[in-house]
C-alpha cells in the first residue's frame, strides 16, 4: 500500500530500541560514547572523562543507534531512484544526503546512516530513524524536486520512501 506524504509523514514507528528501562543511569555507550543521563542521550567530552574516572559507578552499553547498527535494523529505507540523474548530479545528491545527516544528528545523537548503497538502479539510504529518512527524502526533493512516496514495510517494521523524478511510474 502506497500514500502521499502528507499522510505519513506524522505516523510513528515502534522503536523497539527505545526503551528506556533497559539503560541505568549513567550509561556509557562503549561503541560511539554516547552518555546517557538524566533520560537523554548525548556526547559531552568532560562528563565522558569524569565518569571513566570512576568506571565502577557507570554501566557500559550500546547505545539504540549502535544496536540497530550492528543489529542491521533501520526504522528507515530511503530509495533514490537514479534514472535521469546525471553523474554529477548524482554526486551533490550524495552530499546533501550527508550534509542533512550531518545536521540532523546534533540535534538527535541516535540519528544515524547505517549503510548507503546502490542496488538495482537506485541509491539506497537505510537510517536508524524514520525522522533522518524523512528529513533526507524531504531535502533532496527541495534540491532536486521530484515525487516522494511512502509506505510501510509489513508490520509496520520501517518506513520506506522512493523519491523520484519520474512522475508517470
Ligand atoms: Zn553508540
């Protein structure tokens, strides 16, 4: 099943990595260092030193952004359809991909790129939330126009977007 945007864009995913229970606080993850504290995560290189210095009173774990990226599980796929993209074109599309990444990820440290890659004509973006595939989809349309379309994996797993130029597909 397939919708325009509007529709989906405020849908919300279980994120079943999300759970807060499963970290103490403080949680350091061993993997990026990201700090969890007072119910946030975040990257702080001072508080990051003071807490190694007394590693007995800090619990070690994953972050929910290592998880899914170990795991393999992206609460986001986004698929750039290639077709009529020229090869620079192409290039300053990867770019903004990663300048929005970039920018998304100061303002949530467990917004991540797991893995890009190309695959039968398209230029694949999996991420660890739907929030970054959104956001990336949304500004490679405002750069290179197109159409966006979304839907849900079965179980409602991942959101997945296509962006492409060719509106009669
Ligand atoms: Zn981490």
């Amino acid at each position: 099943m397939k919708r325009r945007m509007d529709e989906m864009y405020d849908m919300k995913l279980k994120d079943p990595y999300m759970d807060r229970n499963i970290y103490k606080d403080p949680t350091i993850c061993p993997t990026c260092k990201l700090i969890y504290h007072n119910k946030r995560w975040f990257w702080d290189e001072k508080l990051y030193d003071e807490l190694m210095s007394k590693k007995s009173e800090v619990n070690f774990k994953e972050c929910p952004a290592c998880r899914k990226i170990s795991d393999h599980y992206p609460l986001g796929v986004v698929y750039f359809d290639k077709d009529g993209l020229r090869p620079d074109e192409f290039e300053n599309l990867k770019r903004r991909i990663a300048n929005e990444a970039e920018y998304e990820i100061k303002r949530n440290p467990l917004a991540r790129i797991i893995k890009e890659y190309e695959q039968d004509g398209y230029y694949v973006v999996e991420t660890t939330t739907e929030t970054l595939a959104k956001k990336i989809a949304k500004a490679v349309q405002k750069t290179f126009h197109g159409d966006l379309e979304f839907s849900f994996s079965d179980g409602h797993k991942f959101l997945r977007i296509e962006w492409s130029r060719n509106s009669e597909k």
